[in-house]
C-alpha cells in the first residue's frame, strides 16, 4: 500500500471514530434526560422544517430514532 492510500485510509478512520464519539456523547445525553425533556426536544425536531433539523441539538439521535420505527 503506497503512502497516499495510508494517510487517506489513516484519515478517514481519524473521521469515523470522531463521529462514533461525538453520537456516543449525544445517545449520552439523551439517555440523561427526563421524559418532558425528550417530548419537547422531539417536538421541536418534528416541528423544525427538515432542512433545519440539523441545526438542533439531538438531531442526529432523533433521525436514527426516526429511522428505526
């Protein structure tokens, strides 16, 4: 495997765990929070135009929760 092939593939898993990381601290937090906390956040996210969604702090947990029901 030549040089460039390892630094992208060195780079490119620098970026996946990054991402593991920052959902596993959302899921986190989400897992913290009160029943009422989470209504309202789902709401908001369900109310939110989809464009605008990604601007919402638990959009990446609601998406999958979406997703998966």
């Amino acid at each position: 495997m030549n040089t460039t092939t390892q630094a992208q593939a060195n780079r490119r898993q620098v970026v996946v765990t990054q991402l593991q990381d920052e959902v596993n601290k959302l899921a986190a937090e989400w897992q913290a929070l009160s029943r009422k906390s989470k209504i309202e956040a789902w709401l908001n996210w369900l109310e939110a135009a989809p464009a605008m969604r990604v601007f919402l702090p638990y959009h990446r947990v609601l998406s999958v929760m979406e997703g998966v029901s």
